[in-house]
C-alpha cells in the first residue's frame, strides 16, 4: 500500500466520524460558548467544516474555504464541500510529492497532512463533543458507540 493510499484510507474514516458532529449542533446554539474564552459553538462548528480544505492547502498550496455560516444546513454543505475539495487532492498526490519536504516548515506534505490537518481536526471534534455534551445533545461515537448510542 502506497503512503496516499494509507493516508487516504486514514482521511475517509476520519472524515465519515467527523461529519457526524455538525449534523447535531443546535441552530438555536450557534451564539452559545461554555466559557467566556471560549469560541462559541457556531464558531468552532465552522472551523471544524473549513478543516477537510486544510489537506488540499496542505498539498496544492491553497485552499477555498468557505464563508462562515449560522445554520446546519451550511454547515453540512460546507462540510461536504470543503471534504471534496480535501479528498480530491489527498487522492492525487503521489507518495514523491507526499514525501517531499517543506523547507519553510522542516516537514514533509504527509506529517503536514497529518499533524496540522488530521490531529487538528480531531482535537476540535473533541472540542465540539464537550459543547455537544454541555449542551445535552446526544454525542455521536467516533471509534465505536457513545454513552448515547448505547441507549
């Protein structure tokens, strides 16, 4: 198996578990944060939508975020978008371009990749499964049922 194909095995699964948590953010909780320095959960939602298009700025040097949103619908839609525009240029990179090191940064596209963009996105999925939880939303299981599913 070739490092894009590991990498993009990796991106598929992470990105299908990540996607379940914009689908149960409240609208009506967009304003909401749990502390006063904390983002507020319509912030960080966005963020968290914008990540997949970190992985195509990753390897093609730009990304295409898109505006911030107040609703679930798009957040959803950028999601999905921000996700195809990711997958698409994880998909096409060859393990040379992969392997190939950032002199700016001292690190190669794949630890970029996964470093910046995938532990990124999985600290502020956490981040969200606390708000989520604050909030008392069902939170959805990411590596196997939640407290929530179990019910």
């Amino acid at each position: 198996m070739t490092f894009g194909e590991t990498l993009l095995s990796e991106f598929d699964r992470e990105m299908a578990g990540t996607r379940r948590i914009p689908e149960r953010v409240p609208e009506n909780k967009f304003p909401w944060k749990p502390h006063e320095k904390s983002s507020t959960l319509g912030s960080l939602a966005n963020h968290l939508a914008a990540m997949p298009s970190l992985a195509a700025a990753a390897i093609l040097g730009q990304a295409k975020r898109m505006p911030d949103t107040d609703s679930k619908a798009g957040l959803l839609e950028a999601f999905d978008k921000n996700l195809a525009a990711g997958r698409e240029a994880v998909a096409g990179a060859s393990d040379e371009h992969l392997s190939a090191t950032l002199p700016a940064i001292n690190m190669t596209h794949l630890a970029l990749i996964r470093g910046r963009v995938m532990s990124h996105m999985i600290h502020h999925r956490g981040q969200l499964t606390v708000y989520l939880r604050l909030l008392e939303v069902p939170v959805p299981g990411m590596y196997g049922p939640s407290a929530d599913d179990n019910k």
